[in-house]
C-alpha cells in the first residue's frame, strides 16, 4: 500500500529484515542524525532507559528534522520512541527520493502494520494511532534492494489525542445499532478503523454525515485483505455517504475517513451509523438460487448493495421462448437482467429485459445493478417479471431447419423474440430460379423481417431483395443442386408479429 495520504490499508504481516541492520546515526551520539529547526534547536537530551537494543531513540518533535545517512539499500534503519495510549503520531518523510518500507512494531515485538510506497510531493505522511499501552513502540525503515540510496530525512510528531485509532490490528470494536458514532478527521489522510462481528450472510451498511467535504468510506475484509466496498465524494458539495457488503466472515473493518482532502479544515467532525440490514433476500449463485416453479409470472427482490447479484432457477417448458423484464423502484440503481442454462455462464445486453429459448427443464436468471458507484447507496427494490412466449414454431440451426417443399409453399414464422431465429430449407436443382417475398413491415405495423441465404456449408449467398408494392421480393438463381437454408430473424424486440412468407420455384 501508499504511505501517503491515499494509502490503503494491509493486515500487518512480519517483515524479514531487508539486510544489515543499523543503529542510524550511531557515531553522532544519542541525538544521533538530528538537524534542529529554526524554532527547535534545545537539545533533546539524553534518550530515556530501556530503549531497544540497536535502535535510534527518537523523541516526538513537530518541527525537528532528523536526517540519516542511507547509503547501503540492503540496510534496515531502526528507531524506537515513547508511544502512549489514545495518541495521534505522524511519520513524515521530508525528502522523498525511493520506495520506503515501514514496519511498526509494539513494546512486545508484535507486529502493528507494515505499509509500502510513496508519493512524488513530500511530505509523504503515515498516521499512526490507537496503541492500547505505553512503551518503546520501534519503527523498521527499508527498501528495495535495487533502490538507489539516498539519505533518509524525516519528522516523528506527536498530533495530540485521537479518539479512535487507526490501525488494523488495534481496530476499536463497534456495535452495529441505530446509535450514531462521533469522531472527526484530526488532519488530511488520518483514518478511523473499527472492528465488528457479522453474521455470515447478512447485510452491513454504513452511512455517515460529514461537516466537510473531502471524505472515504470503506468496508475492509481483514482476512482477504482487501476492500470490499468503498465510496469517495465524487464533487465537492456531497456530505453524506452511505455504503454496504455482504458479510462472508466473522470479523470485517469499518474505516472512516472525514479528513481525506488537504482543503479541508482540521478537524473534520463526523457521525455514523453501522447496521445488521439481515440476511440478503436471494442467493447469489446457481446452488444457492431462489426456486420459481412452472408459471411464475413474477417475484419481488432487492438489491441491498452494490455489487448484490440475486439469482432465480426458474421451472420452464423446454423449447419454449421466455422474457424476463425487470422493474426497477423509484431508487437508484436500475436493475439488470442477465440469464444462463443449467451450469452455464450468466450473459446479458447490460438492459432491464433479457429473453431465452429453454432447452430443458429450468433456467436461471440472474438479477444485478447498474454499476454505477454512487456516494449514497440505497438498498433498491425491484420486481423480475416472466412470460412464456409459447413454443418455438421453427428450429434455429441448418440442422434443424424446417424443410420447404413443392413449386409454392406458404410459411408462417413466428418470430416471438429478437433472439429468435427460424431456420427453413428448400432442395434446388442447377441452374433453378426462385423466389421468397412476404409482407412488407415497418416500426408502425411490425419489426421488418430479414431473410439470409446460405449454402449446406454454411456460406452467404448473395439474394438482393426489392420492395414491390406492399411486399418485400427476393429472386435468384442457384447454379449448383443441393440443400440451402433461409435464416429469419428481426433487429428489434418492438411490435414482433406474425410473418406470411410465400416461397415459390420459377420456371427457368
């Protein structure tokens, strides 16, 4: 992760020394490696007893620099300083000129957080709060063995008290309730972490008024070590945020940022509320898919976050055409249908309505969100409404086809969605001459209907096509004997109908 003030968070993890190990500045003394500022220059003073073995002692200073002679990559600098419960302290790197490594450690040896990166502008800040005893806290400072060296100059200030802290590892617990939490953003990039019990299954949601803009909401799976829902304000006036997840686990964090822009006044106050929303209303995957028997023609559900997908097996007739149209509430987000056979891939056009041909016994279809990241979420209700189209009259490959047959021959296809396709085939003779036509449509009265031909292997035929009158023609001639195939279809799911298509053999 960054170490700046958009860095995102790791699970503290041991760091292996990156080397040799060194205590900086060891031939200067116990201030070893210290610049006074202008405004600080009354020496420190010996370093208290007790400091670890091999560690510069560093006592907080908010306008004292320190400056360590970095010149081995493979090197490690170790600092160690007085932490105290309930306090706010900041690292500052003055001069950033490679990728810096920190890994801060407790009075025990435990290991709080390590955190990786950098920025181009200095300062590049860490915030670190929330330590549960007082001690020598001792700060590792690496980097890559292939960076090149440079010294390292930096601040370590104290920022006062802070009422919630901001390490994982020492996340505060917190209670999903309607109670509101208060806190507020001591300065840009400081962060508020929490710790609470789920329920596998159910629905988290965390909404939060913020005095000022410039603010980060986020859930964060401590386990998986990642995110799993985060919202920033996407314009400069929204002051309230609201975010949720699915619990897959036991223990998830809560992390708020009120402070998050360098605009911003310091402190940014804040409140939130952390809700149980219950268990999501449907199941997310095929194993887990909410049964509709035969006829359903509709079923309520809801999106409760994000990134929800609600799933559906419903019972259908095979061979059958089906719509599914999904109906979204008053709120944000619109609803998205997408659809998938037994033990296939969910596939969809990103639209409220989704249609099918069902080959067996049941079919899935799947219900999701629009996508769209949104500063507020809100849980949106919606209703997934079925139609059976009825059967399909022709087959929808060559090998399927319906056979035409005679010198003149009428067909009636029904075209019952736009997925639709009817396939029909006709034998012709070398030289033979012949002719389709049917009646001409438009969007007032009904979807053109298009007719392709093609060869037994599958290959265009080029078969131009006027409109004569009323009715839409098709001559050719066909050098070669053997079996071809007109492929119907339309381009649009408005107004589909009934088509009378006449087929005929011309005299040569």
């Amino acid at each position: 992760m960054g170490l700046g003030c958009e860095s995102t968070p790791d699970e503290p993890t041991p760091l292996p020394d990156a080397g040799t190990s060194v205590d900086a500045g060891s031939d200067a003394g116990p201030d070893a490696g210290v610049d006074a500022g202008p405004d600080d220059n009354t020496p420190e003073g010996p370093p208290p007893p007790g400091v670890p073995e091999g560690h510069t002692f560093l006592r907080p200073s908010a306008t004292r620099v320190h400056t360590v002679a970095w010149t081995d990559p493979q090197v490690t600098l170790r600092f160690a300083f007085l932490g105290q419960a309930g306090r706010h302290y900041d690292f500052l790197v003055e001069e950033y000129q490679r990728w810096i490594i920190l890994t801060l450690k407790d009075p025990s040896g435990a290991v709080l957080e390590r955190r990786e990166g950098g920025v181009a502008i200095p300062p590049l800040t860490t915030h670190w709060s929330g330590f549960t005893q007082e001690g020598f806290y001792t700060l590792e400072v690496s980097t890559e063995p292939f960076e090149f060296p440079r010294d390292l100059v930096f601040r370590l200030v104290d920022q006062g008290p802070d009422a919630h802290g901001d390490l994982l590892a020492t996340a505060a617990p917190w209670a999903p309730s309607e109670q509101p939490l208060m806190g507020q953003g001591e300065h840009p990039g400081e962060r508020d972490v929490f710790s609470f019990s789920t329920v596998a299954g159910h629905v988290y949601s965390l909404g939060c008024d913020f005095s000022h803009p410039g603010w980060r909401l986020s859930f964060f799976d401590p386990v998986l070590n990642y995110f799993v829902s985060e919202v920033t304000n996407a314009n400069a006036t929204e002051l309230q945020a609201s975010t949720a997840f699915k619990a897959p686990a036991e223990r998830f964090l809560a992390i708020v940022q009120a402070n998050n822009s360098l605009v911003a006044p310091s402190p940014s106050a804040y409140q939130c509320r952390l809700k149980d929303e219950g268990a999501d209303d449907h199941g997310e995957r095929m194993e887990t898919a909410t049964a509709l028997p035969q006829g359903t023609t509709s079923i309520a559900g809801r999106l409760d976050f994000r990134a929800d997908f609600d799933v559906f097996a419903l019972s259908v007739q095979p061979g059958h055409h089906y719509r599914a149209t999904c109906d979204p509430g008053a709120t944000p987000p619109d609803c998205r249908v997408l659809t998938a056979p037994p033990g296939g891939e969910f596939e969809g056009f990103n639209d409220i309505v989704m249609a099918f041909k069902a080959e067996g016994a049941s079919y899935y279809v799947g219900v999701r969100g629009d996508g769209v990241l949104r500063a507020r979420w809100t849980s949106a209700p919606y209703t997934l409404r079925f139609e059976d189209l009825g059967l399909d009259d022709h087959g929808d490959t060559r090998q399927t086809a319906t056979p035409m047959t005679g010198p003149s021959q009428t067909v009636t296809v029904h075209i019952s969605e736009f997925i639709d396709e009817d396939y029909l085939s006709f034998e012709a003779v070398a030289g033979g001459r012949y002719r389709l036509s049917g009646d001409w449509r438009d969007t007032s009265t009904g979807e053109q209907l298009f007719s392709t031909l093609y060869d037994a292997q599958g290959r265009t035929i080029r078969a131009p096509g006027q409109h004569v009158g009323s009715r839409w023609v098709k001559e050719f001639t066909l050098p070669t004997a053997g079996t071809y195939f007109f492929r119907m279809s339309v381009g649009l799911r408005e107004n589909l109908i009934d088509h009378t298509v006449l087929f005929e053999a011309l005299d040569p």
